[in-house]
C-alpha cells in the first residue's frame, strides 16, 4: 500500500475516490505490504436489501485487511475493506493504476478522514445524540452502481481475476436465473411456480416463533461445530429467524463444519441508517465467512454472524 501522504492526495474534498471513503482503519495498513485476496468488481447491496448486485470500478480486497471499528465505536462486524488500486502500488513501486496524483499534490488534511467517521445529524432528528456512523459499508451504494443480471462482464470478470472458476460461474449464472424466475413467478397461478417462489436453496425454519437462548457462554478460542441443517431449522421460526436474527442461505453449505471462536458480536454498525445496533448470544467463526455462491459470488467474505443455538462447543 502506499504512504499516507500518497493515498490523502487522491481523495476529494469528502474524503473520498469515486465515492468510497478512505477510512482510519484504512489507512492504518499504509506503508505495508500485502497479497492481493480478491477483486472487488462487484459487492452485494447489504443497504437496501434487495438482492442485487452492485459494479465497483478499480478496487480489490486485501488479505487480512480488516477494519477493526477503532474509529467507528468499535463496532465488531470486522469487514474487510475496500482498497481503490490508486492507494496501492507494485513491490517494485510502480503505481497500480496510471493518473495517480503527481508529487508534490497536497494531500488532504488527515483531519478530514478522522471526522468523516460519523455523518451529519438529519434535519429533523436534532434532539438525538446517537450518532450516526458513515464508512465504506454505509456509503457503498454511493461508490458503486447497478450490475444486472445480464451484464455477462461481470462473469467475464470473476473468471478473468482468479475470484471464480468457470464452473462456478456457470454456476451462479444458472442460480441468478433461476431465483430471478422464482421472484417474478410469485404473481403467476399457482400452478406456475416451483415451491411457491421460494429461493434456492429451499429452507424453511420448523421452531417456534419465540426461540430461547441456548445459553452455550461461548468464549474466543473454543472448537464448536455448525450443527445440521434440521437441528438448525428447529431453531428458527417459520420466518428463519432466530430471535430477529436471519439465518442465510450463505450458511447453510457449513453445515458440520468445524471452526475456532474468534470471538462475541456485541455491536455494529447499521449499514442502512449508520446507528449501532446491539446484538446478543452472537458470535462469528474462524475461516467460516460468506462465499457469496447464492449472490453471483460476491467477493466482499464478511464473517457470518451465529447464534450460539446454531452451533455446538466440541472438545478438542
């Protein structure tokens, strides 16, 4: 990555490059050197909860860059950032993308990245002293546009960049489809549709709606085990939710896995309103992160939060 001085001289007057902001928890990987893990031509939109895909021109993921929340209240979500290629360069030094600022342009005050942490406050929302996060997740839709379906360069891309084999591309356009038709089906007769419309993979949760705490205390460093998949629906209701909390399709292929507590998620950042929202009896798994295959693979690997009665503690 490159120096802090070099990265603050590409970005507006906002503290951001084509919309995505630079944050401290960015620029505290300034200066190291780092593999590139993913390219992150495409996201899914985690704001409007709609199921699309969003395009993302120049940008990558890192391995092991991860925001840590230092200077976002220390939310927990652990996502991992969002580098445009104009803030990295080759271990030779060569820039990454050419129109790189010259030396000698003034970079921004880093003043202007430390207080871009927390948005205005709305006009009509004065007497509220939360405040409101802004970030890479929040400010996403701003640095990024719609990636239809259809638009096959974002496949080409997946196979080109090493994110996706071709099979699993194939894959995945071959699911896009399907759940597109499953969507749309909802408003045809009956007789018209495959399982209702329902998405693909088909689950359903079998419990009550109103689920206990399992009441496991799991603690940073345990071995616990992903349970199956019908020990899994008898915990959620028949909204697939366990005490609010949705359980994804993304979760259901680790099933049996086993994997290492990196720790409890007790709050992050709301990417939709910027508020911190408080969680419970939630924790997130070493090396089990959201491979994106039901979301045309989506490169963005955010850790996968589990609720404690979705999991099993195993002794070592």
């Amino acid at each position: 990555m490159r120096t802090a001085e070099e990265i603050l001289a590409t970005l507006d007057e906002n503290g951001t490059l084509d919309g995505l902001p630079l944050m401290p928890e960015t620029l505290a990987f300034a200066g190291r050197e780092l593999p590139v893990h993913l390219s992150a031509h495409k996201t899914c939109d985690t704001i409007n909860h709609r199921g699309t895909t969003r395009r993302m021109d120049r940008a990558v993921h890192l391995t092991g860059a991860r925001c840590d929340g230092s200077a976002h209240g220390g939310c927990q979500a652990g996502c991992q950032l969002f580098f445009k290629e104009e803030w990295l360069e080759r271990l030779d030094g060569t820039p990454i993308r050419d129109g790189v600022p010259a030396t000698g342009t003034i970079p921004l005050p880093l003043t202007v990245i430390e207080s871009g942490t927390t948005a205005a406050p709305e006009p009509d929302d004065e007497t509220d002293a939360e405040p409101r996060y802004r970030c890479q997740a929040t400010e996403l839709v701003r640095a990024t546009s719609y990636l239809p379906v259809h638009d096959w360069r974002q496949y080409v891309d997946d196979v080109r960049t090493g994110n996706v084999s071709f099979a699993a591309t194939v894959r995945s356009l071959f699911l896009s489809v399907f759940n597109n038709y499953q969507k749309l089906s909802r408003k045809l007769p009956a007789r018209l549709r495959i399982r209702d419309g329902a998405f693909y993979p088909f689950y359903r949760g079998t419990g009550a709606a109103k689920q206990p705490p399992a009441g496991l205390d799991l603690q940073p460093g345990e071995l616990v085990e992903v349970r199956d998949k019908a020990e899994i629906m008898a915990a959620l209701g028949p909204n697939n939710r366990n005490r609010g909390l949705w359980f994804d399709a993304e979760m259901l292929p680790y099933a049996g896995r086993r994997g290492r507590v990196l720790g409890k998620v007790e709050k992050i950042v709301d990417e939709s309103s910027g508020r911190m929202l408080k969680l419970r009896d939630c924790v997130v798994v070493d090396q089990i992160t959201c491979a994106g295959q039901f979301n045309r693979y989506c490169p963005r690997s955010d850790y996968i939060y589990w609720r404690e009665a979705w999991l099993r503690r195993v002794q070592d």
